[in-house]
C-alpha cells in the first residue's frame, strides 16, 4: 500500500494563496480610510465644512428670521446678513433654535405646554421684555404718521398671524398706529362654496373686507402704558367713571391678567383725556381708536370682533380656550372654539 507523500513545495504555494489575517491597527486604519471616502457628496466631491457664522449675523437671524413670512423677505435678510441662500439661512435658524420654540423645553415644559399652558413660551418670543416696554411707550402723531406702501403690504400679509409687537418692531411704528391703521386698511378674502349644480366642483369668489374689527377689550399692563400711567394709578382713576376691569383667570383659579373693556373707557378718556395728553404723554392714537371705534359702532358701519378675548393683534386672551390660547384667531372666528361666547 502506497504511503501519501507531502510535496513540500505544492503545500508552500497553497500558504501563499492563503491571505493573511489583519492586524487590529491595520484594521482601524482601513475603517478611517473608509470613513473619510464616505464623507463626499454624490457627485464625488467632498463635502463641504461646517460655516462658521460672525456673531453679529447670528443676532441678525436670531432678531428677524419670525419676522421673515415670504422668500423675497427671506432673501434681503440673507443678503443684509451676509448669507449665501434661504437654505443655509434655515440651517442657521435652526442652530439659533428658532423655527421649533419647543426643542429647549424640559420635559416638565413640554408637558404644559402640549396640554394648554401657552405662557411657557411668552420667554421665546422674538422680542425681549426691554423691547416690548419700548414699543409700549412708544409715541406717534397721527397727523404726521403715514404708512409707506411697503409698510401696507407688509401689515396685510402680516396682521393676524406675526405678534403685534414684533410687526412694530420690525416696521419703526408704534403698536397703537399698527392697529389704528389696521382698522382703516382692507384685504382681498377668497371664499368657496359647493357648485349647486355640480356637486364636485366649487364656486370661488373674492370679497374686501378690514384687516382688523374693533376688540372688546384689552390688557391692563396695555392700557395703562398707553395712557402713561401705573396700574394703580388707571384702576384709581377708572373709578370715578365705573371703567369695567376683569380678572383673566386660569382653570387652577390664578390670575393671568386683567381685561379692560374698550366701551367703558370711553366715558373714562372723555373726561380725563385732556388731562391724560398733556400731563401724562398719552398715546393719541390709542385715545383715537378707543373714540372713533365707539362712533362707528354707534353709526352701525362697524362691529366688534366674534370673540370677547380676542384682542387688537388677533390673539387669544381667554386662559379657558386651552391650546388655543394666546394663538391667532383672526377677528374671533374659531368656530371650534368652546369658549368664545363666555361673558364676564
């Protein structure tokens, strides 16, 4: 019986066939050579490093990307700031955490929030508090405050759905000239009704109507700003003429606010509004409005907002609206809303 020889050299020729197995520093340096082709784009070329943006066009983004509602508003702030497109100005907007107000809540946050307390997010506005006080005593003079065409075009497209104060922040107008010319301004309404002929088509129409219908009421901390004087001071002064001041309360019974109703200060700025101008720099616009709104529902030309807490920039005042409040309700017409025709 033949014995099975070894060739010796048949067996070396299968060990260099063989591959060798990796050491581990060979191993990891193949992975990081891997990771650094993977980071291209498609077209081959490698992708471009992270920007790194100046302070200075951080604070722009930060102050005025809300601001911004269409891309043409979009684009003079990328070229005002230095940005090269909306994509990277979105990008930035991100990083500055201002297209999600919720991303920096804490949980405890965002579990009041999502079931209805809206004043969490009163700290994540566009504007600080020094800014509001600012605008609140803010003065213009109505026979020489006029709207430019822009101002109009951005108060139509605007009004009802970007924060009052931040609209007079952005446009260098008081908030009483905002909503005083908001009143006198119209805007094209598109409606739609069912085709009575044929039921898969629709019948549209257009129609004017005012950007803005009088409010029944608004804040204490509002009038008395305007009027130049404390809160003290106005509930003092009101009454002596019965101005109607109510408490604005949340579902657990704490006071949010106070809510001044706009008819009863007309007998209130009728006697003390020459006194309010002269001595302490009341807004003239405001005083204006208040009168003027009070004529024109008399006359019957005008009315008042569906809603008795939606207030002069359409925002929901009433703590008992749940999530909807403090969001827009453009002239109170929520019709899902359970708690529009509450009355003090």
């Amino acid at each position: 019986m033949a014995s099975a020889t070894l060739d010796p050299v048949s067996e070396q020729e299968n060990e260099t066939k063989t591959p060798a197995k990796r050491k581990p520093a060979a191993r990891k340096k193949a992975a990081a050579s891997s990771k650094k082709t993977s980071a291209t784009a498609k077209n081959g070329k490698p992708k471009a490093p992270k920007r790194r943006y100046k302070q200075w066009q951080r604070d722009m983004v930060r102050r005025e990307y809300e601001t911004c509602t269409t891309p043409e508003e979009k684009l003079d702030l990328c070229r005002r700031a230095g940005i090269a497109d909306i994509r990277r100005l979105y990008n930035l907007a991100c990083q500055e955490k201002i297209t999600r107000r919720s991303d920096d809540l804490t949980d405890a946050e965002f579990a009041a929030y999502t079931n209805g307390d809206k004043s969490i997010m009163s700290q994540r506005r566009s504007y600080t508090p020094e800014e509001e006080d600012e605008i609140l005593r803010r003065r213009d003079d109505p026979r020489t405050t006029k709207l430019t065409a822009n101002d109009e075009k951005y108060l139509i497209e605007n009004y009802g759905k970007v924060d009052i104060v931040t609209i007079a922040k952005h446009r260098g107008i008081s908030e009483t000239a905002l909503m005083y010319f908001a009143r006198k301004l119209e805007k094209e309404v598109k409606t739609e009704r069912p085709d009575p002929e044929d039921s898969k088509k629709k019948i549209v129409t257009f129609h004017k109507e005012f950007l803005r219908r009088p409010a029944h009421g608004y804040t204490l901390k509002r009038v008395s700003a305007w009027l130049g004087l404390t809160e003290d001071e106005l509930r003092e002064l009101a009454s002596t003429v019965n101005v109607i001041i109510r408490p604005l309360p949340n579902k657990r019974g704490e006071i949010t606010d106070y809510w001044v109703l706009a008819e009863s200060l007309v007998p209130f700025l009728q006697k003390h509004g020459k006194f309010l101008i002269k001595e302490k720099g009341a807004d003239l616009f405001f005083i204006k409005e208040v009168l003027e709104t009070s004529q024109e529902v008399e006359a019957g030309s005008t009315t008042y907002t569906g809603c008795y807490f939606a207030d002069h920039g359409h925002k929901c005042r009433n703590p008992f609206a749940g999530p909807r409040y403090e969001t827009f309700c453009p002239n109170g017409r929520d019709q899902k809303c359970k708690v529009k025709e509450l009355r003090f």
